[in-house]
C-alpha cells in the first residue's frame, strides 16, 4: 500500500514523470508497484488536466471508462470524457490518495486508487471522495471505473430492477456520445511547440 498525504504536483512543478532521483517521493517509481509505475503518472495528468496525447498510451484501443455521469467505449471517448473536464471546471485534480495493487500475471491484475479530488467552478471548490479501479491486462488498463463517494455505478446488476438499471446504463452512454460529439470526438487539442 503507497500513501500520499500532501498535494500532488503539477506537472509545472514535478514535469509530469517521476524518477528514482526526484527529490518528491511520491511518484517515485520504486515505491510504486509493477503496474502502478507505468500508469499512476499519466492517470493523474488526466485528472488535473495536463495530459498530452501520449499519457492516453496507458490505456487498451478498447479499454472502457465509467463514471456516474459517461460510460466510455475506446481511446477516443476516454479522451473525450478527460477534455471535457476543463470546459466545466476552472481547476481539477487529485489532492490525496492511497494506491493499492493486486498484480494476478506479469503485467495484469487491478490498481485501486483512494482519493480526494478537487474541482473548482463559480469560485466554489469542490472535494469529492473517489474510489479508482483500474484492470490492468498487458501493462495496458482494460477498465477504469471511478466511483464517486465509493459508491457502486447503476447498472443492470447493482439496481434490483434491471429496466432501471439498463436505462441508467443508456444515460451514461448518452452523455458520452453528446460529449464525444462536442469534444470533436476524441480529437487531440492543438499543443504549443
């Protein structure tokens, strides 16, 4: 189990990579485990709304993000779902967390992630407690699921009328597909040389 008690830097101040010789231990890569090293850093530039088209390489073509809000099918719609953030928050990030791992094979099993996540919008912040589940299968994640406030996502197998739960389901995907279409669909944003 890793710990991090303190605010998470930004990639103005750690560079977005963390190494043995860094003088913030909370990325470094030899307290992170097998699968957490690889993912951890580029899962929270996503969150904090730094990421550049390479971080999106942590993910299968066909990896799958859910929240309580988008259930989101390959690269292009996580992409989506991460762009949009910034359009609705004037600040997001992941302030504390606490990762655990369970590596089944080389370079496949589960990381979960606890955390606090931080938004601001209309000059009010928002802190939200999270629970991240990411499936892990070839070094590439497979599955992301953030429950919000630790709470199971409304589907068909945790509501006891599937209908509801299929139509919960169908929502999730609609939000998606309406901010996958005003996200360009999943078009890269133009990066600064």
């Amino acid at each position: 189990m890793y710990h991090v008690g303190e605010p998470i830097p930004t990639a103005s101040n750690q560079g977005g990579q963390a190494d043995a010789s860094s003088s913030d231990p909370k990325l470094q890569h030899e307290k992170l485990g097998n699968l957490s090293s690889d993912i951890i850093p580029q899962l929270l530039k996503l969150y904090d709304c730094t990421a550049t088209p390479a971080d999106y390489e942590i993910y299968a073509p066909k990896a799958v993000f859910e929240d309580p809000l988008m259930q989101a099918h390959g690269v292009k719609q996580i992409k989506s779902a991460f762009y949009s953030i910034p359009k609705v928050f004037k600040e997001a990030q992941i302030v504390d967390y606490t990762i655990t791992e369970e590596e089944t094979t080389p370079g496949s099993g589960e990381i979960r992630i606890d955390n606090l996540q931080r938004y601001k919008v209309a000059g009010k912040t928002i802190d939200m407690v999270s629970l991240i589940k990411l499936q892990v299968q070839d070094g590439k994640v497979v599955r992301h699921e953030d429950l919000w406030n630790k709470n199971p996502l409304w589907n068909k197998n945790t509501i006891k009328v599937p209908l509801i739960g299929r139509a919960f389901e169908g929502l999730r995907r609609g939000n998606m597909m309406f901010t996958h279409l005003l996200m360009g669909f999943g078009k890269d944003p133009h990066t600064k040389n």
